[in-house]
C-alpha cells in the first residue's frame, strides 16, 4: 500500500496474525492540514515505515494482508473538522491499467 498523500506516520502496529476492525494492524499517517489517514489490513510485520517518518505521496508503506475476509482496496481518512472518519475506496494503477473495488 502507498501514501495517497504526504505526511507524517503517527503510528504503526503490525504484530496481530489473524483479526478484524480496531485488532487489526494498520498505519496512520497525519497530513500537514491536519487530515489523517488510517491505513488498514496490513500483512503481520510487513510495514516498512516507523513512527515519525516523513512519507511522500506515492511513499510504500507496506504490504497488505492477504486474508479474504479483509477487503483491502479501502482505507480510513479523517478530514479535519469533520465528525467521523469516512472510508475511501481505492483505485491501483498497474502499468497502464486501473484497478477498481467492486462496490456492494
């Protein structure tokens, strides 16, 4: 997974193996406007970033998990003043070709 905008990584935990929602291992990075991202799904020790890193927009973060019953084409964004954080479905450039989430 990649930043999708610069910013500094706030925190990191990629000990968990197996879990779902608030266990699961995830990366957060703030965003110099105050925005911050909740990046989740992350494969167990599979970060590449530490705490007070400075990314770039781009910057891998690290790998996602591969367990099926983790979509991992969304991520969390908390946009400053608002109430509560909203996921945002992801879309992957390979080469000259997107990748889309399928929406349910």
């Amino acid at each position: 997974m990649c930043a999708a905008r610069a910013g500094v990584v706030a925190t990191i935990r990629q000990d968990v193996t197996k879990a779902k929602g608030a266990q699961a291992n995830f990366i957060i990075v703030y965003h110099e406007d105050g925005g911050v991202a909740w990046y989740q799904n992350l494969q167990k020790n599979a970060g590449l970033v530490k705490a007070g890193q400075r990314v770039a927009a781009g910057d891998t973060l690290g790998y996602l998990s591969s367990e099926k019953q983790h979509p991992p084409l969304y991520f969390d964004v908390e946009y400053p003043g608002a109430e509560s954080p909203q996921a945002v479905l992801v879309t992957f450039q390979v080469g000259d070709k997107l990748f889309r989430p399928h929406q349910h």
